[in-house]
C-alpha cells in the first residue's frame, strides 16, 4: 500500500507520501532516501504500531512547485503545509 502519491522535483528526485508507514520523504533519481519531510508513527485509529493499509492516511495529497517547495494536504492537521529546503548560511552573515 505504499506509496500513494508522488509528485518530482526539479532535479528529477521524486516526493512520495506513503500509507501505513504515514511519511512524506524525497528520493534522489538513483532511488536513494534525500530526507523524510514529515513522518507519524502510528495512525488515529491505530491501536499497535506497523503497517495500516487498512486506515485512511493523514496525507490527503502532495505536489511541488517550481521552486521545488513541497505542498502537503494534511487532513489530520486540516492544512495545507508548505516544506522548503532549509538553505546553509554563507559563513560572515551569521551575528551572534
């Protein structure tokens, strides 16, 4: 039952929302994992943690921009969340 929505990002890595693993993670185009973007161990509904194909997913649906920002439809927080790729600061611009 994994995963149920995939959408790709500029570079070609692929964002997928998966169902009963309840994560949001970005692949790079060799398949290797970039980062998980959001994860929930165990569902609402859920009484033991593992594998739930059989309860509705918190993520309704996912898409990416062309600034390759990901848009995630949460249902369990009833919001739509914006997930940027965090930027390192250059070193001299950081104030203490």
């Amino acid at each position: 039952c994994n995963p149920i929505h995939i959408a790709f990002r500029s570079d070609s890595s692929l964002v997928t929302a998966e169902k009963g693993l309840n994560r949001v993670k970005v692949l790079a185009p060799d398949t290797s994992l970039l980062g998980v973007v959001w994860a929930q161990d165990i569902p609402p509904g859920a009484e033991t943690p593992g594998l739930y194909c059989n309860v509705e997913p918190p993520i309704a649906d996912l898409a990416v921009d062309a600034d390759d920002r990901i848009f995630v439809l949460n249902r369990l927080e009833k919001a739509l969340i914006v997930y940027e790729e965090a930027r390192a600061r250059s070193r001299g611009t950081e104030r203490e």
